[in-house]
C-alpha cells in the first residue's frame, strides 16, 4: 500500500466554490480530487466527471506543474504537496 500525504487542494472557481484549500489525504491526485469531491460534493461534474475521472478541458497542477507531465491521474504525492485546479480557459 503507498503512504498517504497530506495535501493542499485549491481550486479556483468563482461561483461554485468559494472555499480556501483544502487538506486531503491521498497517494495519488485522482485519490486527493475524489477526496475532495467526497468532503464537497457539490464539485462532482464541476472538478471530476460524474464518473470521477479527470476532466479534459480543466487544468491540473501540481505544485505548479501540469500532472500531464507527472503521471497525470496517478501522479504521486508526498507531505507539503499543491494541487491547483483551474477552469477551462473561455475565449472567443
């Protein structure tokens, strides 16, 4: 079994989630967004498909860099880590 971290979770979004970070305990960054999805689940289909799968269009960052870089879902994590989540970015 991989050792569990605790984790900071910010998501940015203005209307639906107007909460600061928050702490999980996870192995991986999809274990840490279902946590967080669990401890809030007004964000099941905003952050996470209603599945509980990463969205394509949202940006995933750990600790300032893309998790398509570092695993994507099963990125691993360590004690003191950053996840960041940011919307799709609109244009026109």
């Amino acid at each position: 079994m991989m050792a569990m971290a605790t984790v900071t979770v910010r998501v940015y979004l203005t209307e639906e989630f107007k909460q600061g970070p928050v702490l999980v305990s996870a192995s991986t960054c999809i274990e840490a967004l279902r946590s967080l999805v669990a401890q809030h689940p007004v964000l099941k289909g905003i952050i996470l498909t209603e599945e509980l799968r990463l969205k394509r269009d949202y940006i995933y960052l750990l600790n300032g860099k893309s998790i398509e870089f570092l695993g994507k879902e099963d990125a691993l994590l360590k004690d003191g880590d950053t996840i960041s989540l940011f919307p799709p970015i609109g244009g026109g």
